[in-house]
C-alpha cells in the first residue's frame, strides 16, 4: 500500500519540497525529429545515464527517485516545442529540464514555458550569443558555450591551416546567424575575407541556386553553419556534384555520424569544430558511456550529462526539488570550491553534499560558468580522414 500510495502522489504542484523516498519527474526536452535527430539518441541516454546514477546511488533527498519525461522539441518549431514543453511541465510537473536542442526553440519554450510555471532549464547545446543575456529569472543555464566562442576557434582553426577566403553559409535561424556573424567578424578581424554569407532554409529538395550563388562568390572553402540531417547535408551534396567546393568547415550542427555515412571520402580533407573537452573527466564519461552501450562521442551527449548532474546535485545542496528553491544552487555547484566531481562519482558528491560540504562539479565537459550561466567552453578540432571524423586536438 506503501508504494502504491507513493507511486500516485509523485506528481504534483512545483512549489512542494521533497519527502523522503519522494519520485521527481525530470524532463529531456530535444529534437527527436527535425534537422539534429541524429544526435537526439546521445544526449537522451546521458542524461537519463546520470538520472541513474543519482536514482541508483539512494542519496538525493532521504532516497528520491528520478523519472523522466520526454519532449519532442523539433528543433526549429517554436510552437510545437512549445506545446510539448508545455506537456511535460502542466501534466508530467516536471522540476527542471535538460533541454532546449536549439536556440530558436529554447528561447521560445525558456520565455512561454519555463519562466512562466518557474522550471529550471539547463540547455546542453543552444548555443546562440542571444542565450547569454537574455531575461532568465536564474532559470536557465547551459553547458555548451555561446558560439560568439566558437565563432574565434573556427577563425582560428582556418588560420592555422592557411585558409584566407571562404564562402559562409548558415541555417536561416537565430543559431546560424549568430555563429555566421560571430565567425565573420572573428575571421575578418585576423585578416581573412569571407566572400559571401548567405542564409539557407531547411527542408528543400533541392539547393543548386543557393550553391551557385556561393561558387560565384568564390573562396577557397565553404564554411557551413548549418544542421547535418536538414541543409546543410543538401548544401554539400549540391556542392559535390556540381564540384563548387569539395573541402568545408563543419561547426557544431554539422559534426555528426552522417557525414561518415552520406559522404565518407567525398568530404576528406573537410574539418569541423565542436564543444569538447579531454582528460580525466572526459574519458570517465566515456568509460560510462561505453558500459551504458552509446557513443559517448555523440556530440552534446557529454553535455547533456553534466546538465542533468547539476540539477541533480543543486538539488542535494538545496535540500529541495522545488526549482525556485534549488536554482540558487547551480551555480555553486558548477563553480564550487570544495572536491572536484567526475562523472561516476555523483553518488560520493550527495553525501559530501549531505554532510554540509562542498563540491566542484568539473562533470565530463570540465564545467566552468561563465556570466553566471554557461560554459567557459573549450572545443573539439575533427578532420575527415578516409570517411571517418578524427580527433585532431582540443582547444
């Protein structure tokens, strides 16, 4: 009678503080279909792996439980993310959320959702600049860096390998504008030229007359911000057949597993940029990934990790799931001075955490916040050698 009395009382109004063995809903708010779907399989397994670990170890709040709650996001339609944000935190009462995917979408679901019911968000991979000063409330926070940072590597990156023009084209959204604008005026500001910067709308057939335009601009290389399983792949499908350009730069939406399998050799020489991080907490999440049986390699998986881990654990130092409670601890726990705290180690923060210590959360993607709410970021450099995407270094 116990748990069943349990099991019908687990969800219910934000405002509640914890019991013990309370169940909290949880939500994973992401693109499982739309232009990143590839990457959707990742990121729901890191998260729901660290969800576990927390579950499993007995730990958080008198031995709390985590259950999760999806939502399709699309990636790029504000209003069906909305809608489904809107599911998981009035019917499931989701505490908090590991999402938005997008920008676009995360500012509309953070502005008519979160903010509103007051959910803390931690986006693993929206990237936009606008991300960094928009109206919050302490709400969200993001473990990917803003791609004003990204816009530099990729400047720099093109430096190093003695690229001087190049062609720019982005997804026509508040994620490709942004890292477009934010790389031409990196790359500029070191001497390059970028011939054109051109947007591009997803879910065309057919995309000849855009990459006509960019040969005609010229450049010895096209720079291409967009999504790898929406335009961006009909970008560089048009551009290899009609042989415009066959060597591109791939920041984070392009750098996944279908660039290996629609184009393998045809893009070698291409290379790409993407939030990473190496040593020891990195390979700690790989080493979990690989037990959890997914490709802890997948972009934003890692990210979405340490998203989930610090509501987790900013939940133990609050003593309480209710988000207005909990999210004036996130940031002393990202940025804390006590012992340092890897993936697969969360259940020795809880009891740090429980005994009135402190923890530094360096997770799998060496967590450092920066204007109070996202990653310092550093950054992964891939090469396409022989069909496949190789590390090259971190930076």
């Amino acid at each position: 009678m116990k748990r069943l009395l349990l099991a019908t009382t687990a969800v219910f109004a934000l405002g509640t503080a914890a019991q013990a063995g309370e169940v909290i809903p949880m939500g994973i708010s992401i693109g499982y279909t739309g232009p990143l779907e590839s990457m959707a399989p990742g990121m729901t397994a890191a998260a729901e792996m660290a969800f576990k670990e927390v579950s499993d170890s007995g730990l958080l709040l008198d031995g709390s439980t985590i259950t999760t709650h999806k939502a399709d996001t699309t990636c790029i339609d504000a209003a069906a993310a909305t809608a489904a944000m809107e599911r998981i935190v009035t019917s499931d009462k989701v505490r908090g959320i590991v999402g938005g995917m997008c920008s676009g979408e995360t500012t509309a679901t953070l502005q008519n959702v979160a903010m509103p019911n007051g959910v803390v968000m931690i986006a693993p991979s929206a990237t936009s600049p606008a991300l960094s000063t928009i109206e919050a409330n302490d709400l969200f926070y993001r473990t990917s860096p803003s791609d004003a940072r990204q816009g530099v590597v990729m400047a720099e990156v093109l430096q190093e390998r003695g690229f001087k023009t190049v062609a720019v084209t982005y997804t026509n959204n508040d994620y490709g504008k942004g890292l477009a604008d934010a790389f031409q005026a990196a790359f500029e500001a070191i001497g390059g030229k970028v011939t054109i910067n051109a947007p591009h709308e997803d879910g065309k057939a057919d995309y000849s007359a855009e990459v006509g335009a960019l040969a005609a601009a010229g450049g010895d290389l096209l720079v291409l911000a967009g999504y790898v399983d929406q335009g961006g792949s009909g970008i560089i499908r048009g551009s290899l057949d009609s042989g415009a350009f066959d060597k591109f730069l791939f920041p984070d939406g392009m750098v996944g597993t279908p660039l290996e399998t629609n184009f393998g050799t045809q893009i070698d020489g291409s290379f790409g940029t993407n939030p990473a991080s190496e040593g020891e907490g990195r390979d700690k999440f790989m080493e979990l990934a690989k037990a959890a049986g997914f490709d802890g390699n997948s972009a934003f998986a890692a990210e979405s990790y340490d998203a989930a881990a610090l509501m987790m654990l900013a939940m133990a130092k609050a003593k309480s799931s209710d988000p207005a409670v909990y999210k004036k601890e996130i940031l002393n726990i990202a940025n804390g001075e006590g012992e340092k705290i890897y993936p697969g180690e969360l259940a020795k923060a809880l009891e740090i955490l429980n005994n009135g210590g402190t923890v530094d959360y360096e997770g799998a993607t060496s967590v450092t916040f920066v204007n109070g709410r996202e990653s310092a970021g550093s950054y992964r450099e891939t090469e396409m050698k022989d069909g496949k995407l190789t590390v090259v270094k971190y930076r």
